[in-house]
C-alpha cells in the first residue's frame, strides 16, 4: 500500500530524477505559453493550462518537489542557511493563513500593478516578510500570543 509521503520516501535514481525535472519543464513552458498565447487571442486571462488543478501545475510541482528536497539535504551542512530557513519556518502557518488577505490589501493599492513582472516575481518576498514582522509583533502580546499561530 502506497503512503501519503510515496513521493518524499522514495529514493529515486538520477534518470528518474532527470525525466521528473524534463516533465516539470515541459509543464512550466506549457503554463506560461500556453496561457499566454490563448490569453493573447482571447483578450482575457485564459485558465486552460493555469491554475492548480491542471496539468501544467502538478508536472512542475513534483519537479520543484524533487529539486528542493535535493537543495535541502544540501542545505543541512550550511549551518547560517539552515538557521535562516528554520526561523522562516516557524512563521510559514502564518503565512498560509494571512497571505490572501495582504494580497487583497495590496491589490486595492492604485500605485501597485499586480500584473507587472516585478510585481510577480518579487512580491511573494514582501508578502511573507509583512506577515512575518505582524506576525512577531502579535506574537508579543501576551493575550494575542496565545491565539496566533
């Protein structure tokens, strides 16, 4: 019987490895043009190869799976990196419960363009450093810290 963590048990080898991270390519360039060249004859963001639950998304989640549970076990021997990322790791909770709203806030921002390229690639890094900081602040006082994550 197969376990819930199959994909995180199982050794694979380097061949193995190397279609996985072939297929997660091949999902991201279908992602990314695949909506874009639809989106561009629509007229409109089209969600064929977009979204969670397709195709594209889970071929290239199991690359990135694959690929960061290689970097982590790297990672393990960098002693400052692996202090960094566990105490990002005590706030990732937070993070997954508050990151709709401060993403909603700052939609509502008219100086902010969500759809400008530096909007998406480095706002996920103010987003989690925003709920950090409120999150740190809450968890100081007494009452509050007993409710947030």
């Amino acid at each position: 019987m197969m376990g819930k963590y199959t994909i995180y048990n199982t050794a694979l080898a380097k061949k193995q490895k190397e279609v996985i991270c072939m297929f997660a390519i091949i999902g991201l360039l279908l992602h990314i043009i695949g909506t874009y060249t639809l989106s561009i004859t629509a007229g409109e963001i089209q969600t064929l190869y977009k979204g969670y639950n397709n195709l594209p998304c889970v071929l290239y989640t199991f690359g990135v799976f694959i690929s960061l549970n290689d970097i982590a076990k790297k990672i393990e021997n960098i002693k400052w990196l692996k202090k960094v990322i566990e105490a990002m790791g005590k706030y990732t909770f937070a993070v997954y419960l508050m990151h709709w709203f401060v993403l909603r806030l700052l939609e509502r921002m008219p100086v902010i363009s969500t759809k400008v390229i530096i909007y998406r690639l480095f706002m996920p890094y103010a987003v989690y450093a925003v709920i950090m900081l409120v999150t740190w602040c809450l968890r100081r006082v007494p009452i509050i810290s007993k409710i947030v994550p």
